[in-house]
C-alpha cells in the first residue's frame, strides 16, 4: 500500500472535517471573547516591591515571591494496592509493547528512597533502573517522550530531591520536594510543581509511579518571565529548539545542559549590566519593572520620557565585580539640557539596580540638574514656583514636565 | 501595544483563526473539553499579543494549542487511566481521544494504526493531513527546521505505512473501503 494512499485515507478519518460546524454548536463569540479576556486581566502580574527613597533600603529588601514555587513539588506516591489487581486489565501506552503486571503487598518505599538517592547523585542510570518501563516521567512543560529524556533534564539541572513523608502502611503516599540549581540560579527557589499520585510495584520489583503529573494542569511550571529566558535562549541557543513559551522542546539532557548554563549566563552581573547599557543607551524603558529618583517610585516609561525632554545624556559605569544579592550600585553622570542651560558641567548621582531572574526588577536613580548641589536647590526651588512641575510638593517626572522644566531652566538662567 | 491596539489585534485573530484552532483542540482532544483549551490559547496570544508574528500566527496558535493540550492531556490521561482501573474496563485500543469521534470503522482502524506511532510522529502527521499544513508551516508549529519537518513527515508517513501494513485487519478494511469507492 502507498504511502500516499494512507495519506489520503488518514485525511478521510479527520475527526473534524469541517471546521465550520464546530462554530455552529461554539459558544457565543462575545462570551468566549469576554471569557478569555477577563481571564487575561485576572492573572496576576508579579510587582516589585515599592522601593523606598534611600538607596540602601533596597538591600534589605525582601525579594518577591514568585507565584507557584518550584522548590516544594509534592509528589505523592501512594501504592495502590487492590484486590484481584493481577486480574485486571493493565495501562498501555500507546507504543508499550508488553504490559506490565503491578504486584500486591509490596512496600514501594524503599524502592523510592532508592530512586530518590539515585537522582540525588545524577545518577540517570541508576534512576532509570529502578522504574518499571510502565512509570510515567511526563514534566507539565513539555514534550519529550520518555523517563530517560525528563530524569535525563532534571539531573542536569541539578536538581534535588527531598523525601518529605511516607505512609507507614498502603497506599504507601510519599511526597518529595524538589529544588533546582537552575530556578535558584534565576531566583525562583521556590517555584513549585503541584502534587500527583504515584503508584505500584511491579512484578519485577520496579516502581510504577506517576511523577511530576499532576491533575491540576493549570498550575504553572514557569513564572511569566519563564518566556524572557527563552527568547534569549532562542537567539544565544541557535541550535536548539525552544518553544517561545514553554521552552526546550524536548526536555532531555542536552536541553537540561543548555537550560543551566543559560540560567547562569542569563543572570550574570555581567548581562544585566549590558542590558541596562543597551536600554539607557536607547532610552529603552522596557527593561525595567519599577523605577524610582530620589522622590520616590514612580513609573518607568514617563521618566524616560523626562529624560527624553530634557535631552539628558546618561553615564552609567556599572562594576559586574560589585554585584551583592541581585543588586547593583551603579555610578551615573547626567548631562543634560538643564545642565547646560544652568552653566553646569554633568551632575553625579548613582543608580541601583535590583535584579532577578535575568530581569531588572527595579531601577532608582538620583536625578541632578546641576553639579553643584546648591544650583540644584536653587533650580527645584525656583520650579517649584513654576505651574504644573510639582505635584504634592514632588517634581512629576514626565515628557510633559521635562519640556516646562527646560524651559523654566532657561528662565532660571536668564534671571 | 496599547491596551485597546493589542483587544483589536486578538479580536481580529480570533475572528480568523478560531474555527482552526478549535478544530485542531477538537481533533486531538474531543469536542466537550476543546472549549477551554482554546480559550487557554487565546488567552496566552493575548499576554503574548506583542510576540506574535503576523506571518506565522497560524502556527504560533497551533503550537501554543499543542503545548496547552500536552498539559490538559495529561490530566485527562490520569483520570482516564483511574476510570479504567475502578471500572475494570477492558482496553480497546490507545488512549487517544480521537477515538471520541469515530466516524467510520476503517477511519477508527487507521486512527488505531495512527495511535501506535509515538506521539511525536502522530503529531507530525495530523498537522499534514488534518490541519492541512505544509512543511514549512509545520516547522513553525514544531519550532524545528524545514528540513527537519520535512524529514519527520516522511518518516512519520513512512511509520504508519509499516503499521497499516503489519495489520491484517487495518489492511483489510482498508482495501476493502479502496475497492468500494472505486465501485
């Protein structure tokens, strides 16, 4: 039989031939719409933290929480031990080519403890041996089709296994938590994986569990900043194949390999220096979750649009070597129309920069319209004369109020 | 984007590709739960509305609805593997929920043979003969080279052949429908 005959038969068992019909019995377009949207805006969004005036506050600051933490993944492994089981008709895969009979009354726990020690070691071989093949490795991120391939990434992202509990008596249920080098590395230590059940004993003494599934499929195995790592991985990573939203594809070894020197290289000091060069070079404000001058937070793209206003020209000279706990301290020189029309040279302030997962999560910078601190007061205090620059008693930082600001600084000047 | 851009630009998606897209989530996971799945996608092309290619968003929304599905999937084959066990219902063939929505006996028989190919091969070949795509396409979908899409669709091809033919009874039933149609 030809191949393109059972092409031609495969296109007649389309189970949906006509997409078309489907839409007659769809819900209403409005309420799906509705639906979707109202869904899109309910996720939550992760927010740095507000950051406080002084500088060295933001150290002290507790990171973020991201949402669903990798770190405690509960696995329950519970031994489902049935009467008459051996009479039943077992799973199988779709590609298992014998089934695989589960034993009764047999303590799954040690071969468990052995599982766990084996992954613990990145011991792959060792892991693999002690699942029967009927054992189920799915991660809830992606594809990769075997045990081998998804013990294979998890080991090479170092991750670590921790055996929390066990019943004393069947169903043996056993929960673990997990760690990875890779999400501490991106700071999510405590992204999570949710619970799942796992299961049997096998006739040959190997364990039949269901790791990492979950019936909760909606938990996220990546906070929202997963995607960012894999867009730069896209680009650094040519050679692999990376879903835009979900990652490596499949999740084996290699990728787990990839995934962890990316980690590392994607939040080095050093890249998230080059990365706030590059957006205060172009005045990229998107590279920032929350930023803050020395008045306080405010939001990040109308202060870039100030900076745009005043034609400020900024020097940050950042130290990778000076990076503590996701935060660095930056010198920065501004220069800008203000300062020139003070008959000032560039003014020198700092800028810090918190950072995590790859991310700036927050940037404060120290605005100065002159050099000399006492031109600066004059000059705020003279703006604050101005209509519109001040709003509570604090200079709005906007487009608006850089282009009155210039203008009052040539007032100023002309005075 | 803008807030009311970025509602105008998923609106205008929708309006082209949703039939696509549920047709896709139907073919692979029934009808009944293929609602959510699609609303999961679009929801994702909302967050992403920026990200996604004007020339390529068919396949971005079938790769994202092949991502949402593996995770939906998932959770079903648990409970279908659960069910199974409490009712001691016999094992007809694999759990592959094309079997919904079985039309005709030779189409379940080469839904069967298809059902045996490992799942990536399944995947390549129902985006060749039911979402229609071209290897180019299907290479966005899968995220992988032309040429790797290329390959795998003959292989896949190739695969099912070698199942089709390994079956007595798929062989059968399908000559059997050959010589009826050309009757």
């Amino acid at each position: 039989m030809s191949e393109h005959v059972i092409l031609k038969r495969l296109r007649e068992a389309n189970p949906v031939p006509d997409p078309a019909s489907l839409r007659e019995a769809s819900p209403d377009d409005a309420i799906l719409l509705t639906a979707i949207d109202e869904r899109s805006r309910s996720m939550s969004t992760q927010q740095a933290p507000p950051i406080p005036p002084p500088p060295t506050d933001l150290k002290r600051r507790r990171p973020l929480l991201i949402a669903a933490a990798f770190a405690v993944v509960t696995i329950l492994i519970g031994a489902a031990i049935v009467l008459g089981v051996n009479d039943e008709p077992e799973v199988v895969a779709p590609n298992d080519p014998v089934p695989t009979t589960v034993v009764d009354g047999v303590d799954p726990r040690p071969l468990s403890a052995q599982w766990v020690d084996a992954m613990n070691q990145g011991d792959l071989e060792g892991a693999l041996a002690v699942l029967s093949p009927e054992a189920s490795c799915d991660l809830p991120i992606g594809s990769g089709e075997t045990c081998q391939q998804h013990l294979g990434y998890l080991i090479a992202i170092g991750t670590h296994i921790e055996t929390r509990r066990c019943g004393e008596e069947p169903p043996y249920r056993c929960s673990y938590g997990l760690t990875s080098e890779f999400h501490a590395t991106l700071g999510y230590p405590d992204h999570s994986l949710p619970a799942t059940t796992a299961i049997e004993v096998d006739e040959e003494g190997r364990l039949v569990a269901d790791f990492f599934g979950s019936e909760d499929a909606s938990t996220p195995y990546w906070p929202s900043e997963g995607g960012d790592l894999w867009g730069w991985m896209q680009s650094e990573y040519p050679g692999m194949t990376i879903h835009p939203i979900f990652g490596p594809d499949p999740y084996d070894e290699a990728a787990g390999i990839a995934a962890m020197e990316a980690a590392r290289r994607f939040n080095s000091p050093e890249r998230i220096v080059q990365q706030l060069q590059l957006a205060f070079d172009s005045y990229a404000s998107s590279g920032f979750r929350q930023c803050a001058t020395q008045e306080g937070p405010v939001e990040c793209a109308p202060l870039v649009n100030f900076l745009k206003a005043i034609d400020a020209q900024l020097g940050l000279e950042c130290d990778p070597a000076t990076a503590e706990a996701g935060v660095i301290t930056c010198p920065l020189t501004i220069e800008s129309g203000i300062h020139q029309a003070l008959g000032s040279g560039a003014s020198t302030s700092e800028a810090v920069i918190e950072y995590r997962g790859g991310l700036t999560q927050a940037l404060q910078v120290e605005i100065r319209f002159a050099d000399d601190p006492a031109v600066h007061d004059a000059f705020v205090a003279y703006a604050a004369t101005v209509d519109g620059l001040f709003q509570e008693g604090e200079l709005i930082f906007d487009g608006d109020s850089g282009r009155s600001l210039l203008d009052a600084a040539r007032d100023f000047s002309g005075q | 984007m803008d807030t009311a851009g970025a509602d105008e630009r998923l609106n205008q998606i929708f309006e082209h590709h949703y039939n696509d897209v549920l047709a896709y989530c139907s073919r692979r996971i029934g009808r009944s739960d293929a609602d959510d799945v699609v609303a999961e996608v679009f929801a994702v092309a909302w967050r992403r509305i920026d990200q996604i290619d004007s020339d390529t968003i068919r396949p971005w929304l079938f790769g994202t609805a092949r991502w949402v599905l593996a995770n939906r999937w998932r959770s079903l084959r648990r409970w279908d593997r659960l069910h199974r066990k409490m009712s001691a219902l016999a094992r007809t063939y694999a759990d592959s929920p094309e079997v919904l929505i079985v039309r005709r006996e030779e189409d379940r028989e080469m839904l069967e043979a298809l059902s045996r190919l490992k799942e990536s091969d399944q995947e390549v070949l129902r985006l060749t003969a039911w979402e229609e795509l071209t290897a180019s396409e299907i290479a966005a979908v899968l995220n992988i080279t032309v040429s790797a899409a290329e390959k795998r669709i003959q292989r896949a091809l190739q695969r099912l052949t070698n199942v089709v033919e390994s079956s007595p009874t798929t062989q059968l039933s399908l000559r059997a429908a050959e010589k009826k149609a050309e009757s």
